[in-house]
C-alpha cells in the first residue's frame, strides 16, 4: 500500500474507533513544498510551489444529534467536541478545523452535526504547511459530504481566513492554495493578486532537509516583515498612488521612495523575487530543468534582504551546493528554521541525504530530517463519496 493509502486507511481506523462504523467519506489534503517565490504571496506577487506526498485525511460522516463537530484526538479513541454556535480559539490544533468551520458558517453553509476523524504525516512545524493541509482536508471533507463543489481557490482563500482571523497567524495565501490546488506532475504557478493558480508541468524530484531547529520567533519574525513590506508600500505609494502591490512596484519607484533601508532591504527582495520567479517558469515552459542559480539567487535574498535564513539553513544550503550534480538550493517556507529544498540529478540527490545528515548532526547538532518528493495532488477524495474536481 501506497503511503497516501495509508494515511487515508489510517484515518478511517480512528474513525472506526472513535465512533463506531463507517465514515461516509474519505478525503485528503498535501503539504507543500514552495519551489521559489517566498515571503511574495502577502505582497501581492507570485510564488511556485508543489504539493507533496505527505498528507492529511480526514474521514467525515453525518451525526444526527445537535450542530457541534465530533472530532478524533490521536488514535486513541478519545472524542473533542466543538459546538457549532459556540467556537472559540483554545489555542490548540483544533482552531484549525474551528476557524475552518467558523468561516464555513460564516459564508452560509449550514453545518450540520458532524463526526470527523484525522490522521496525517505532514511534519508539524517544520515549514511544510501541516496546517493549511488541515484545513483544507477539513473544508473539503465538509463540502464534499454536503455535495457542494469543491471551489478550491475559493476553498483556499477561506483557510487562509481562517488562519488569520481565528488562528491569529497574518499569513498569504500560498499554503492554503497548494494544500488544495495541488496537480501530480505539476508546480503550480500562483499569483496573488488576485489569487490564480495555473499548473506548470514539472516531474523533478526534489530534496527536502528539515533542519529540526524549533520555530520559537517564526510567528514573531513573521508579523514583523508583514508590517515592513506594508510600511515599504506606504512609502512608495507616496511617489505613485496607484501602485497596486508591493510586488508591482519596479526597483526604479523603489529607488525614488523615501524609506528605513531595513525596510527598503526587504521591498528589494519581494521586487526580486517575483522577477525570479517568472524566469524560473520560462525555463520550465521551455522544456529546461529547473535553473538552480535562481534557486541560490534567491536564497541569497532571502538571508541577506530578507534575513529569515539561519544558521543551520545557511549551512545545509551551502553544503548541498558543494554536492556534484546539485545544480541549487534555498531555505523554503517563512524560513527561520524550518526546511530547504534543493535542486539536481535525482541520484545527486539520493547520494546526498545520508552524508548530509551525518555531517550535519555533527556540525549543528541537531538531526536532520530529508524528503525526495515530486509534485502531488492537492485535495482530492480518497474513498466514498464520488465528488470530485
Ligand atoms: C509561510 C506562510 C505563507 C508564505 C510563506 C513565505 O509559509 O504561511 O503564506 O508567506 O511563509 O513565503
């Protein structure tokens, strides 16, 4: 069995367990890993990101009782209940599916009572979107045992609110979009502004490596940039008003602005970043493998613009670039700490997991973990049902 399958298999187990016969419907959602285009999407630019072969299902049916969501915690058994008129964040992993069901309601959707199990290997915390992947598995599950269409863009857009408003996390839109637009054979190329996703073949492998560094500052250091690129805008909007984005802007309106150079550092790589980001597509779209001097380029950017690389993403990167047959790689994700992905001939790639792992234990001392993944779907029914699309 396929590791999806039993992800999917894994959820119905719980289900079985925490209330007794069949879910109606299977369904599931990746993680992500971002190709290039970081820190854009809140910027109104443009990201490649793939969805992975790490997922999260969850198994979904009907209860007859009042409106509240039955929902599984672990393997054990053990049932949560979160009562539709009343959702609250409680600072746990079920504000996800809260803020996910309190969006839900929020647009109109009666929500019925509900028995929800999940079961996921998505690494939490590591940067490769096991949130968005909850989220959105959650909204599908929801929607397809209603009978609605997915509207996955539409779905996307509503995690992504959930996360900001019920969460607390300012995040784009990125994550949620791979989460449910994700294509097998496919990077997709997203804009922000407004939010589109058009599939770009891509069949590479790529090398994942979670540095294994807890993200104590990410939501902190995040927020921080959020408001930096907001107060870059402001600035430049004062030189041309009708500047749609920060992404939008060109290095000669950035250069004409009156700004902090902290917060002129960080317009320059989002401006930059979009500029690589389409170069990579016109390789891809002319047949050619994905250019790792951009990947390079980028990170570059990311730890001297942007600085939200570390130590550790610095040393990995730096490492695997030294790899024959590596041809790039950057930190991916928000970035301080979390993962880097790199680029190459899928052996080059195979041949540098363990060695990289040996000496970075020894150099950091922290144990690195490392994914070979190619791109996957996104959402999409694992058993049941009949929904699709
Ligand atoms: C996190 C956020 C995304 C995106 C990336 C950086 O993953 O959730 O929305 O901003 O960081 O590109």
């Amino acid at each position: 069995m396929g590791n999806d399958a039993m992800i999917a298999e894994e959820a119905r187990d719980h289900f079985i367990k925490s209330f007794g016969g069949e879910p109606t419907l299977v369904v599931s959602a990746a993680g992500r890993v971002n190709l290039i285009g970081e820190h854009v999407d809140y910027n109104g630019g443009e990201a490649l990101p793939i969805a992975i072969q790490r997922r999260t299902a969850v198994a979904i049916r009907r209860h007859d009782g009042a409106a509240t969501t039955r929902i599984n915690s672990g393997g054990t058994g053990g049932v949560l209940t979160l009562d539709h008129a009343r959702l609250a964040r409680k600072r746990k992993w079920t504000d996800y599916p809260a803020g996910v069901l309190d969006q839900l309601i929020g647009a109109g959707i009666e929500v019925p009572g509900i028995e929800v199990a999940v079961a996921s290997d998505v690494p939490s915390g590591s940067g490769l979107s096991s949130s968005a992947a909850l989220e959105v598995a959650f909204g599908f599950a929801v929607r397809s045992l209603l009978g609605l269409p997915p509207e996955r863009v539409a779905l996307a857009l509503l995690c992504q609110q959930a996360e900001r408003q019920f969460v607390g996390v300012p995040c784009g839109a990125m994550d949620q979009l791979s989460a449910a637009c994700g294509e097998r054979g496919h990077a997709l190329y997203m804009h922000f502004d407004p939010a589109t996703v058009r599939p770009v073949p891509f069949t590479e492998s790529v090398l994942i490596v979670d540095t294994a560094v807890p993200r104590s500052l990410r939501v902190s250091a995040y927020s921080e940039r959020v408001d930096e690129c907001a107060a870059a805008l402001a600035a430049i909007r004062v030189v041309d008003p009708a500047v749609p984005s920060l992404a939008a802007a060109s290095m000669e309106q950035l250069a004409a602005a009156t700004m902090d150079p902290i917060v002129r550092r960080r317009a320059r790589h989002v401006i930059s970043e979009c500029g690589r980001v389409r170069a990579v597509v016109d390789a891809l779209a002319a047949g050619r493998r994905f250019p790792g001097e951009l990947a390079v380029a980028s990170h570059e950017s990311l730890r001297d613009d942007y600085a939200c690389s570390s130590a550790e993403l610095d040393w990995i990167v730096e490492y695997a670039l030294r790899a024959p047959g590596v041809t790039g790689a950057r930190l991916t994700g928000a970035g301080w700490g979390g993962c880097a992905v790199v680029f190459g001939e899928p052996g080059a790639l195979e041949a540098l997991q363990h060695p990289l792992i040996r000496d970075y234990e020894q150099a950091m001392g922290h144990k690195a973990r490392a994914w070979l993944v190619t791109a996957d779907d996104g959402a999409r029914v694992e058993a049941g049902g009949g929904a699709s699309g």
